[in-house]
C-alpha cells in the first residue's frame, strides 16, 4: 500500500503537515509532532482506524485516496519454490517431551 497523504491534503488546499495537525486537533484528534511528522512525510508504522476515520472526514475524502494498493509489489511463490516447499514440507518429527532437570519421564 501506498500512503497518500500529501497529495490527498494538497488537493484540499492543505499545504502544511501544522495546517492539518490543526484541523485533527478541532475534530478531536490530538497528534503529536513526531507522529504527524511520520504521517506526512513517509508511511506510518501504525494508525488506528478511528484515526483514518477523523483523517477522512477532515480531508473530505474517501480510504481508497489515502491508501493506494500496489499489488505488483507482492511477492508471489513461483511454481518451482511452491514444489520445494511441499517438498520440505513432508511428515513432522516426532515430538519428545523431556524434563528440564535431565531425569527421564516415566514409562507410559
């Protein structure tokens, strides 16, 4: 996904990362600077989705103008590396519980 933030804003005459920390601040959005930093220059680590909903309101625009897919760059198994891993993927070992003193468990 591609965060699109900026342009989003400059389409609405908001030019300033302070412009639009305003605006969220009178809609019941307190951001801190570092974060509307990360918000406006780059892609966010995280955000809740109340957030996006107070940042669509202000913007006046939809989800889909703030995150833009990019499907071309996931990465999709080929067809060889899928084989592999079923290959790979064969029965499990068997799982042996064991004591963390050393002793051995009793017979079963």
């Amino acid at each position: 996904m591609r965060w699109n933030l900026r342009l989003t804003a400059a389409n609405k005459g908001i030019w300033k990362a302070s412009e639009l920390q305003r605006s969220l601040a009178e809609h019941g959005l307190v951001i801190s600077a570092g974060k509307m930093s990360g918000l406006w220059s780059g892609r966010p680590i995280s955000l809740k989705l109340e957030d996006l909903d107070v940042i669509c309101v202000v913007l006046g625009c939809e989800i889909g103008d703030l995150l833009i897919p990019e499907p071309d760059k996931v990465r999709r198994p080929s067809e060889e590396s899928g084989q592999q891993a079923a290959a790979a993927s064969g029965p499990a070992p068997a799982v042996v519980p064991r004591r963390r003193d050393g002793r051995s468990l009793p017979p079963r």
